[in-house]
C-alpha cells in the first residue's frame, strides 16, 4: 500500500510571535542565514524605521564568503545519460497445483526447498514466504504468480542483465522500457549460484545500453542505484560503497559490494552505477528486518557478471573449474596447530573420491596456499578462484603437506550441477555399547567407532560431551568420530590422549582434530588445557 503524503496545507498556521524588539546585531546574524536567497529582509531597530540590515558589514563578510564556496555537484547528467538502459522486468508463472494439494494447503515459494534464496526470502520476504511483489490469486494466494523487478540492457541488440530469483520459473517474461514501451523478453539462461540472469527482447538493434565496468569500486565511491522499487519505476537513489568481499551465506561465491544508496523490493537486477556512468555491480538482496531500506544493499560485482554472462550468452548455462575437496577456512587456532604463521589459505577437510584433488595426491589436512602462483587468502577466495577456470585448464597448487611446501599439478574437472553428499543411512546410537572413556581434559567421553553401532569402522565415537568443556565450545556433539588427531588416526580413548600429551610437549596452544558428522568431515582445533 503506498502511503499518502502529508497535506501541509491542513496543518494548524503558525502562530506569528509578539512583536519583540531585537538588537541591530541580532537581526544581522538573522539575515545572515537568509542573505544568499536573494530575499529583501528588514528588521525594526528599538528607536528608529525599518533598517536595511543587507547593507551591513556582517552581511557583507558572510555574502563574501558564500561566493568562495563550491556549489554542490549533482548527478543529472549522469543519470540522463544511463537511465535510458534501465528496464522494468515483469513476470508472470502460470498455476501449478499437484493433484493431491487441498484448498487449505499453503502456497510453496518458487524457490527450490532448502536454497539460500528460499531462506532469504522467508526472513525478509512476503506473506507465505513468497518474494516481496510476488502474490498469487484470491484462493489464499493460488492462481498465477506475478513478481516486478528490474534489469539493464547490455547490448543494442536486447540482451539484458537482471537476477535469476526475479526470473526464475517464469512461464512468460515482459520488460518495460524508460519511455514506457513494454516487450516480450526471453530467458536465454540462468545462473543460481551467482543470481545472475540473461534476457533477450527481440525486434530491434537500437537499445540504449550500459557498459559493464573494468574497474574495481573503492570504498566510499558514490554509486547511483537505478531501478523499479515497488514497481513505481526509473527510481534513481544515491550512496557509497560501504565494503567490498560480503559474504552474506548465499553461497561458496559470494564477493558482494555493500551499498548504502536505498535499494527495496523491486530493485532486484537493477544496476548500480559509478560516477563514469558504468555498472559496477547488480543489486541483488537488502538486509531489512522491515522489509524496506535501511541502507544495507549488496550488489554483485560487474567483473562476476562478465564472466557469467558470457557463457550464458554462448551455451545458455556456466561451467566452472572443479578440484573435487570439502575446504574450510584457516582459522588462528587451526594455524597454530598446523605450525603456521598466518591463518591463511583453505584448508582440505575431505578430498572427494576420484576427484582431480585425489588423483593428484591431496590428502585431508593439507592447505593449500596459491593457485598459479596467485596466494589464496581463505576457502572463499580459493573456491572462487577455481570457479572462475575453464574445467579442462592446467593449474598449478601450491600446497602444504604435513608441515612442508610441494607443488601439485592437475587438470580441473567440470564442477557438478548438484552436489554430492553421502547420508548415514545406519541409525546410530549406544545401544550394547560401553559408556566409553572420559578425557577430562577435553571434556569428552570416547568409545571405538567400531564397537557403537552406525558409528563406523574408523576413529572413536563421542558418546558424552561435557557442556562446559572446550570441545562443546568448539562444537563437538554425541556421535561425531574423531578420526585424526594431530595428523594421527585414533582408534580408542588411549590414541587421543597419546596424540594430545605429543602436542603439548610441543608447546602447542591447540590440537587439530578431523572429525566426521553424518557423511561430511571437518578439521577442528581443540585448546588444550595447561597442566
């Protein structure tokens, strides 16, 4: 609903004050503050007519000074310039009821279950968990969906950058231009991990279009958002880049500018543009407990939308380089398990079974460091960095293998359109199985994997955490198996704490655990304890 605007006009008048008699000087510091509107002003001396207070010397000083200051520089030209290429994007998605769905059943999102965008649109979306703008018919939201966003022309021709989630699932596709022209767009592919979209209105070669940036946004640079909030259309709102790198769990490849310039619902695939007139990034989600601005957007950046649409454009899809391992971040306590001086690079959890990683030697707890020689800050930037080449491409790892330095060459696989993950389908549990022996230094209770039941063959079962332990604060839960420690592969309670005393005697301040949940694992630093 839009809110109406205040009628000023129905306010109470203001009261005009009792005449009171002020000091010439006072009036001159009044007049001081009005002088450059260009307003006659007089004021009324205590003995004397009307003074024309313009005429004085502090006047004069103030009108001096104005004249040295710079006038604001607005953003006009630059707008008129690329709002042109700015599109509206309206879809529609046709009534898809199973036959078994009862009247009283709630609408799904469009969004596949589980997804990060699901997630994000049930925190800061709409009734029933739809996206804000997307409502459907009178039966408790059934019949066809509609949803607005936005989007921008890239080339003459009609192809046009918008999200993915504003795209996603739409049986028909319309785009309405800057001077009101509305045309039928096609989808001509998608990218979900990026949220990036590619359309294409046919018919003409004549479309003003923006340009794509080759720089990199500075923080504090101004960014112009333009697009159709709330479906009102060609909004332009101003801000800076408020940080770069933003990861907000969306997804392995998350590098988002964050923007202050308002950006609300609608806005979704509009462009942010710099002050040379060139996209920098495409705005693609808002932190708002309410639902509307509050100066957190995130954009992704043009160098991301680049590369995407250019295989869109191509195949319709995107292939991305693959080495095949489960990665975590370095953090400071794993670093200093590992003997290393930064916490940097990512660190393998689990290289999968006949994946490029494998079969070239890498092995859990390895770290790797750069990839072509290029150092790797964390998992992030490692995963996005593989994403970024060709499947098929040579790459050289530089990798850290239990405490030393080796190069690793491998060929990339192509990076699977869903990902693999193996599910424990034995119910564990400790039934027949002994308490397990308590290493009260880790506030842990162990038993051998092999004699709880669904734990496994390998490591030691954790059958009791103590909640006040450094292993509870680290995140240990009954029935995880601790399968290395300290780089050793633990079969009972005695091998763990072998593993621990070496550790300490090393004057280490942690000691790195790999440990397996479900059909994942992880490597964890514990503490340990002094004494």
């Amino acid at each position: 609903m839009t809110e109406r605007p205040t009628d000023f006009s129905s306010l109470p008048s203001f009261r005009q004050p009792r005449h009171q008699l002020f000091s010439a000087r006072k009036f001159a510091l009044m007049a001081s503050v009005v002088a450059g509107l260009g307003i006659a002003v007089y004021g009324f001396g205590p003995s004397h007519g009307p003074v024309d207070v313009f005429t004085s010397t502090a006047h004069a000083q103030v009108n001096s000074d104005l004249s040295r200051v710079q006038k604001p520089v607005g953003f006009a030209d630059i707008v008129e310039r690329v709002k042109p290429s700015v599109i509206s994007v309206k879809i529609n998605i046709n009534e898809k009821v199973a036959k078994d769905d009862s009247a009283g059943k709630d609408d799904e999102s469009p969004f596949q279950p589980g997804s990060p965008m699901e997630r994000f649109f049930k925190r800061f979306g709409g009734p029933d968990g739809l996206p804000p703008g997307l409502r459907g018919g009178p039966r408790g939201g059934r019949g066809p969906v509609t949803g607005q966003g936005s989007g921008f022309f890239i080339s003459a021709d009609g192809y046009a950058v918008t999200n993915n989630h504003v795209v996603d699932g739409a049986d028909k596709v319309e785009v309405t231009t800057d001077d009101g022209k509305t045309y039928t767009a096609k989808v001509i592919g998608t990218d979900p991990r990026t949220d990036v979209a590619l359309i294409k209105v046919a018919g003409r070669t004549d479309f003003p279009f923006a340009k794509l940036s080759d720089g990199k946004p500075r923080i504090g640079d101004w960014v112009l958002a333009v697009g159709n909030p709330f479906g009102l259309g060609g909004t332009v709102t101003a801000g800076i880049v408020s940080a770069s790198g933003r990861d907000i769990g969306n997804g392995p490849y998350d590098d988002f500018i964050q923007i202050d310039a308002p950006v609300n619902k609608g806005n979704s695939g509009g462009p942010a543009f710099n002050t040379e007139g060139e996209v920098m990034g495409v705005n693609t989600a808002i932190y708002s407990p309410s639902g509307g601005s509050v100066g957190i957007a995130f954009s992704i950046p043009a160098s991301t939308v680049k590369s995407v649409i250019n295989q869109l454009k191509d195949k319709g899809s995107v292939s991305r380089g693959w080495i095949g391992v489960q990665i975590q971040p370095v953090t400071a306590d794993i670093a200093d398990s590992l003997g290393l001086k930064k916490a940097e690079g990512a660190l393998v959890a689990e290289p999968q079974a006949n994946g490029p990683a494998a079969k070239a030697g890498i092995e859990s707890g390895d770290v790797i460091t750069a990839v072509n020689g290029e150092p790797v800050k964390d998992a992030r930037e490692l995963a996005r960095t593989i994403g970024g080449l060709a499947p098929g491409n040579a790459v050289k790892l530089n990798v850290l293998h239990k405490g030393q330095e080796k190069v690793i060459n491998l060929t990339l696989g192509q990076l699977p359109n869903t990902i693999e993950a193996k599910a424990d389908t034995d119910k564990g549990g400790k039934d027949g199985a002994t308490r397990g022996t308590d290493v009260p230094k880790l506030g842990l209770t162990l038993a051998p994997a092999n004699s709880v039941a669904g734990a496994g063959k390998d490591g030691v079962v954790v059958t009791e955490v103590d909640p006040k332990s450094p292993a509870a604060e680290r995140g240990f839960k009954e029935g995880d198996v601790i399968l290395e420690v300290a780089g050793k592969t633990v079969t009972n309670a005695a091998d763990v704490r072998e593993a621990i005393n070496a550790a300490r005697s090393d004057n280490k301040n942690s000691v790195l655990m790999r440990i397996k949940t479900g059909g994942s694992s992880r490597f964890v630093a514990v503490p340990l304890a002094k004494g």
